[in-house]
C-alpha cells in the first residue's frame, strides 16, 4: 500500500516500455508518414477523416519537416493552424500500439513498473485499495496505465460489479494535463476500447480529445486540477518525462517548497541533467543509467 500523498508525473518514457514512442519519435513518425509512400497511405487517410484541403495537408507535412521541433506537440502549439491536422496523424500513429499483448508480456514482466506500481498498491482486501494515497498526472495520450490498472484490479479480486471498479479507478485521480485517445468503455458515454484499431469515426472522436495549449498559454482546467493534486502531495516522482521547460513551468513545480521531488533522467547526458536542475532547483535527479524501474528499486521504493 502506498501511505504517503504521491503524485506520479508520466512523460513519454513512461509508455515506451509497452510500445509506444518517445515524443521525438513520435514526431518523425508522422514526417516519415506524410512524405514517403508506403502501404499506408497518410495522406489519403487523413481526406477519408473529413481533412478537405489536400494542399493543407502538403502544407502541415513540410512545415512539420522543416520546423527542426522535438515533439508533434510543441510544432503544434506554434501552429495551431495545424491543430486538427496534427491531432489526427497523433491518433493515426498511437492507436495501432494499443495492444494489450504488450501490457501482460511475460516475457518482460520482470521490466514492467506498471506491474511494480499495482504490487505496491495491492491490499488483501478490495475496501482497503481506497487507502493508498496515489495520484497520477500524465502528459501522455494513451490509455495504457488505466487499462492497465483496471484489468490488474478486475481480474485479481474477480470484480463482476464494474461501478465498484470505476469508484477505485476515480480514486486514483489520473489526469490527461493535453488529453487522452478517446475514452475506454468504462469512461463512458462515448468510448473506444483499449485497441489497435479503430474506425474512421471513433478516430475523429480520440482526436477531439487530444487538448494541446498554444505556445502563448500558460495553463487550462486540466494543469489547475493537476496543481491542486500536487499541492496537497508529500513526494512527486517524474518518470520518463523530457523536462521541457513549457511543461515544467505549467506545473508550477517551483511553488511546491513542502514535499520530496525526485526525478528520473535516463539516457540523459551530463549537460541536459544540469539544464533540467537550472530550471528546476527544487527537482533531485536520480542517475542517468536508471531507468523507471532501477529507479524505483535503488532510489524511491513505493510505499
């Protein structure tokens, strides 16, 4: 059980174990779709999705090569005149890496934090689970984690009552700060099953969803409610996230002067580590060789 208020901060990094990209992949991605030919077709799909203007289109894909950005995410918070463009090639990379094979690999069980963080929250009874004092805040698209979560906690205390599941899960507090791809089935009314794919319809629905700020914007309902959970946490770990200095500086973090901030930093040089603590000095950044799970096993054990 998880006694002391944590928050969990989720980057990219925090999703690629379970097939999905980094956001920096995810930005070649989409180049790669809208410029090259293959089976695919990125182009003709994005007509079949209601985009009209094919010139548009061409417009968004060499804007996007040329942009020299990091992330979709903040070419388009320059653009937003490329907003609906840019949400739908989102969905068109992430939903086919919805695949729940991934999530239960036994294969890479020994890897997964996801099946770490449901270890360390687990109770021998189902009323206890209220007790751990767990938030989540994730800049992510995907739904893995609550997927996740909700099938570890059906299938371990064989739960037929899903309301009984859907009161745990709103305990937990996981919040999208740019949105999610779609609602699952248990978020109802509108949903899409945690799937790889998904019809033109449900597509445009995920995309909707999608809730990117421009770059002049420095919160939304989504960051307040974040700031309020963080505000009221004792320890707030960062996982797998890039630091860009947006992000950070919408969380607010350097208002937070009572609680424990530990960060992780895998495969970051020397240089960036430093730059992340320049801006912000209140974080302690764990070793670069850590990934999410070394850094929960040698730095911040979950309890």
């Amino acid at each position: 059980m998880i006694k002391v208020p944590t928050t969990l901060i989720l980057g990219a990094g925090a999703s690629m174990p379970y097939g999905f990209p980094s956001g920096h992949d995810l930005y070649k991605e989409i180049c790669t779709g809208l410029t090259q030919v293959n089976e695919f077709d990125w182009r003709e799909k994005l007509i079949e999705l209601g985009v009209r203007d094919y010139e548009n289109i061409i417009r968004f894909s060499k804007s996007l090569f040329f942009s020299g950005m990091k992330s979709i995410d903040s070419f388009l918070e320059h653009r937003p005149e490329f907003m609906e463009i840019g949400k739908l090639c989102i969905c068109l990379s992430l939903i086919p890496r919805e695949q729940e094979a991934r999530l239960f690999s036994l294969k890479e069980r020994h890897r997964s934090w996801y099946e770490y963080l449901f270890n360390c929250l687990l109770t021998t009874n189902i009323a206890d689970f209220f007790e751990n004092r767990l938030s989540i805040i994730t800049f992510n698209y995907d739904r893995s984690l609550e997927h996740y979560l909700y099938t570890t906690i059906k299938n371990t205390f064989g739960i037929k009552n899903e309301a009984k599941i859907i009161e745990i899960m709103k305990h937990f507090s996981i919040i999208h700060v740019y949105g999610q791809l779609g609602s699952l089935p248990w978020q109802k009314p509108v949903y899409r099953p945690y799937s790889p794919s998904a019809s033109n319809l449900q597509i445009i629905e995920a995309s909707k969803q999608i809730k990117l700020l421009s770059d002049k914007e420095e919160s939304s309902v989504a960051f307040r409610k974040a700031f309020m959970r963080l505000s009221v946490s004792k320890r707030i770990l960062i996982l797998g996230f890039g630091y860009d200095s947006m992000n950070l500086r919408r969380l607010q973090l350097g208002r937070l002067r009572e609680c424990i901030i530990r960060g992780t930093s895998y495969k970051l040089g020397n240089a960036e580590v430093r730059a992340i603590k320049e801006v912000g000095n209140n974080i302690r950044i764990a070793k670069s060789r850590l990934d999410i799970m070394n850094f929960f096993k040698e730095e911040v054990p979950l309890n």
